[in-house]
C-alpha cells in the first residue's frame, strides 16, 4: 500500500512560478519511477514529467520542457516539480503518481500504480 500527499499549488500570474512537492509513504520499496500528470476541465490527464529512481533520468511533455523540472529523492520518498515561466495554459490540476515496476511506458498514465489527491494550478492576471 502506497500513500501519496501533494502540496503546494495555489494562484500565480503569467510568467511566475510555482514548486509543487509529493510525500509518498508505505511500500515504496517497490518504486521504479514518480511522475506528475495534470488535468484541466474537460480534458484528458495528460503526463508532465517523470523521474527514474535508478539513474535520475528525467522525463518531459514537450510543452513543458524548458520551463519545468522534476526532481527528487528516493531515500526520502519525495518528489518536486518545479514550475517556471508560467501560462495560463498550464493552469489545471497536478496529479504525483508511483509507478512500481517499468511495464513498457514512463508517458502512459494507465501504467501508473498510485496517486495522490492532486492539487489545483492557476495561473492568471
């Protein structure tokens, strides 16, 4: 049993940025990788970035590449996603996930295993 509790998130204005932060606790042993997804209204959840505990190879939806980065520490079961240069079209909700075994994808949001409540991006003026 995985337990994952986001912070932060919150309002900011275009161009600001914002550093969200995922606890995960329980048997988190068995981790491969975490990563952040988010969701806007109406909208399909759609993969932002990951990490691979084994090397830290990091990964990255195109759109956020340049702006973001993931990082984290496995010994503390802790990840952060730093967000930089903000848009209004990043505004929605950010999920952390845990995936435990590698199964084919690291972008595929089925192939994760637990997820955190998700916490709410605004971004606007």
């Amino acid at each position: 049993q995985v337990q994952l509790v986001e912070s932060g998130g919150g309002l900011v204005q275009p161009g600001g940025s914002l550093r969200l932060s995922c606890a995960a606790s329980g048997r988190t042993f068995s981790s491969y990788a975490m990563g952040w997804f988010r969701q806007a209204p109406g909208k399909e959840r759609e993969f932002v970035a990951a990490i691979r505990w084994r090397d830290g190879t990091t990964y990255y939806a195109d759109s956020v590449k340049g702006r973001f980065t993931i990082s984290g520490d496995n010994a503390k079961n802790t990840v952060s996603l730093q967000m930089n240069s903000l848009k209004p079209e990043d505004t929605a909700v950010y999920y952390c996930a845990q995936k435990r075994i590698f199964d084919g994808s690291m972008y595929d949001r089925v192939t994760y295993d637990y997820w955190g409540q998700g916490t709410q991006v605004t971004v606007s003026s």
